[in-house]
C-alpha cells in the first residue's frame, strides 16, 4: 500500500510535471525541413530531460 507520504509526493509530482511540459513547449521551434516525427521526438526528450532531473 502506498502510504501518505508517497500519496503527497505522487500529487506533487502529477501537478508539476505537466506544467514542465507546458514551458517547455511553448518556446520550441524547429525549422520545417525537419519531418515531424524526429521534431516531435527532440520535443519530447527535452521537458522529459529536466522533469526528470528535477525530481
């Protein structure tokens, strides 16, 4: 059973990480020649690179 200490951390960690994502995303653009699917994976390994540091 999770305890209530690990119930704290897991709100904590469910309220912060997506706004990670939110400020992360916003300021990225890359050029149009790049295909959207290697665009969206350097998108995503970023905010998942600081929210996992972060925590």
């Amino acid at each position: 059973m999770i305890g209530t200490k690990g119930l704290i951390c897991a709100f904590l960690v469910a309220f912060i990480v997506p706004n990670i994502y939110y400020f992360c995303f916003k300021p990225i653009t890359l050029p149009d020649a790049i295909s959207q699917n290697i665009a969206q994976a350097f998108k995503n390994s970023i905010p998942f690179a600081l929210a996992t540091t972060f925590f």
